[in-house]
C-alpha cells in the first residue's frame, strides 16, 4: 500500500507526462490556418476554400477543402477531409483521403504516403488496380504560399491533373 506522501508523488507525477510538449513539425505548421485555392483543376478553374488545423494534440493536420462551385442542385462540386500526419515507420508522412468523389468506404487507396523533405509534401496514392495518383504541396517562402500539383498516370507517363495555388485567405471582417 502506498503511503500518503509517496501517493502524493505519484498522482504529481502524472499531469507533468500528460502535459508534455506536441511535437513539432515546421513543414506541417506551415500549412495551419485559412486558404484560398485557385487555378486550373479538371479541366476547368477552379476556387476553393481550405482550412489546416491541428487536431489530437498536435499528432495531425486536419485539411478541410470545400468548392465555391457548386452542382445544379446546390451542392459543393466538391468537397474533402483529410488528415495528414508523420508515418513513423518511414519517418515521412501519410495522409487520409476522404472525398465526395468515393463513397465506396475507407479503403488503402485513400491512403497515401510522402518522404520526408525540406518544403514539400509529395503523397502517392494508389488506386485499386495499383496505378499511382501523385498529390504534392510544394511550399514557397517567400511568398508564404503553397503550390499543389495533382498527376494522374497517362499511358505516356505522368499527366497534369491540377496546377493550382494556396494563398492566405483574407482575414474575415
């Protein structure tokens, strides 16, 4: 049985472990905060809004991207969740793709992985039937913006999906 004293020790102890400090990712802070993506996508030019946040104490980068665009019956064109956080067993990064575009559950294929480099996050995703889907965030500071380039795979290599930039969003009024 415990002693007061050495209890007390004991329950002190506790919330210092709790409280230790997140761990800390430069590139992935980079990204925290309110953007505005635009540029061509598709086909098309498209206008997105996408927020980064930190979630579960700083384990992972919540990305929420919604379209201005929206389909006939007022809906988002698109929309995405995704987390993105560091893959221990590589020591670079994985990121979980939730998109109106599946729907079909949450499968390996919306999982995607990227090494670990000094301002950029190049995630590979594979589709069911193995094909790689390229989704890379390119940082520039010294325009404290980020530029995302998506490749599909063509039969002659890799094909432009989107060319698109992430600027800073203007603080609401």
């Amino acid at each position: 049985m415990f002693t007061r004293p050495c209890l007390l020790l004991v329950l002190a102890a506790l919330p210092l472990r709790a409280q230790a400090p997140p761990p800390q990712d430069e590139l992935l802070e980079r990204l925290i905060g309110d953007w505005v993506l635009e540029g061509p996508m598709a086909g098309g030019n498209v206008v997105h809004d996408v927020t980064f946040s930190w979630m579960l104490q700083h384990l992972y980068v919540r990305m929420q991207e919604r379209s201005r665009e929206r389909e006939a019956d007022g809906r988002r064109a698109y929309e995405a969740e995704v987390l993105i956080g560091r893959d221990d067993e590589t020591g670079g990064y994985a990121a979980m793709w939730l998109d109106v575009t599946g729907g079909g559950g949450i499968r390996g294929d919306g999982i995607g992985h990227a090494p670990l480099t000094k301002d950029a996050l190049p995630f590979v995703f594979h589709f069911p039937d193995g094909t790689p889907f390229y989704t890379t965030f390119i940082y520039d500071r010294t325009r404290d913006q980020w530029r995302w380039e998506m490749d599909g795979m063509g039969k002659d290599g890799r094909e432009p999906f989107a060319r698109v930039t992430l600027r800073r969003a203007p603080p609401s009024p």
